[in-house]
C-alpha cells in the first residue's frame, strides 16, 4: 500500500508568534501513522489573502496530498463558513482533513465522519439560505422606502444630448458631460436621428 501524503498546515496571525506549538504535535501525530509530510506555514492576519492556503488548496485538487493535518480548525480558515467550505472543496477532491488535537477527521471510510462533512454541508446551505433571505429582506426594505438598489441610474437630458451633439461634441465628450457612457449616449443618439 502506498504512503499517503500529508500536507500540514501551520497559521500565526503576526510576525513575532511562533509555528512551533502546531507544529510539533502534528508532526509526531504524522510520524506515528508512517505518513510522508510537506509543510505548509502562513503568516498572516485573519483580514488578508492566504496565498499559502490557496496553494494548499490547488494541490489537493490536483491530488497532490491525501490528508490536511492541521492543529486546530480555526487555522484552517477565516470564519465558520471559511472552515466548512474548505472542508467541503477537499472532500470533493477525495482529501481528508484531520485536527489533531479536537479529534476531527473526515475520512470517507468512518460514517461518523461522513455525518460531521453532511452536516457541514447543511450549515453552509443553511447560512447561505440566510444571506440570500437578509439582502432580499434589504433590498425589499429599500423599495418600500423608495431608495434605489444597485447601480444609480443618472438622470440626464436627451434634448442637452442632441444640442451638444448639433454643436459638433463628439460622443465622448457628451458622454463625459452628462455622466453617461459613450454607448449609451451613441445608441440614444442615433434611435433619435432615425425617429
């Protein structure tokens, strides 16, 4: 049987905290199953891109690794969701993640790990659902109190469009005046002619 290969994950927030801690416990926790590691180390703040993770992340989905070890699950991701869509994405690359020290694996092989992945799914589901419910309240909300969602629509004149046209203005320079584009001014313009 060949040996699985295990990615470890290691996150510190800020410069001066140490990978050491996490570290040390998973990789004896790797060294007692006969696992062959790559270590993978971020530091970085909660608010900025994990460059080091997305790469974690493209090598299981190119099936680089079999297992992601991580100390705990709030390395592993910025929030709830973070953590339950990162474990979804691996799952679908047929990846196990393990927490060595909260005891959580997702191998496809345990049906209590099966569960644990299924009802992560349904918490994603479930806080998207909620999103999608809050910003159509909102937006609801919003046109009851006759306030307009998405882009603001500008108001201009089409007889200043086709006076400033009459003048010689070029559809740019029409378009910049009355805060409109080029192709909008252009097509408004040339229906206009027509009619």
């Amino acid at each position: 049987m060949p040996t699985l290969k295990a990615a470890i994950y290691a996150r510190v927030s800020s410069e001066d905290q140490s990978y050491e801690m996490q570290l040390s416990e998973i990789r004896e926790y790797a060294e007692r199953m006969k696992w062959e590691t790559t270590e993978y180390r971020e530091k970085m703040s909660a608010a900025k891109a994990r460059p080091v993770l997305a790469q974690l992340m493209q090598d299981a989905r190119l099936k680089k690794i079999d297992i992601v070890l991580v100390y705990k699950l709030d390395r592993f991701g910025r929030s709830v969701s973070d953590i339950i869509n990162n474990i979804l994405i691996l799952d679908q690359h047929g990846v196990r993640l393990i927490a060595v020290t909260q005891g959580i694996d997702t191998d496809v092989k345990s049906p209590a790990s099966r569960l644990i992945v299924h009802v992560l799914a349904a918490v994603a589901e479930f806080e998207r659902s909620l999103i999608v419910e809050r910003v159509r309240s909102g937006m609801a909300q919003a046109k009851r109190t006759g306030k307009h969602c998405g882009r603001p629509t500008r108001v201009w004149s089409r007889d200043e469009a086709l006076e400033l046209r009459a003048r010689g203005l070029s559809f740019r320079k029409i378009a910049a005046k009355l805060g409109q584009s080029e192709g909008s001014i252009r097509r408004w313009l040339k229906n206009a002619s027509k009619g």
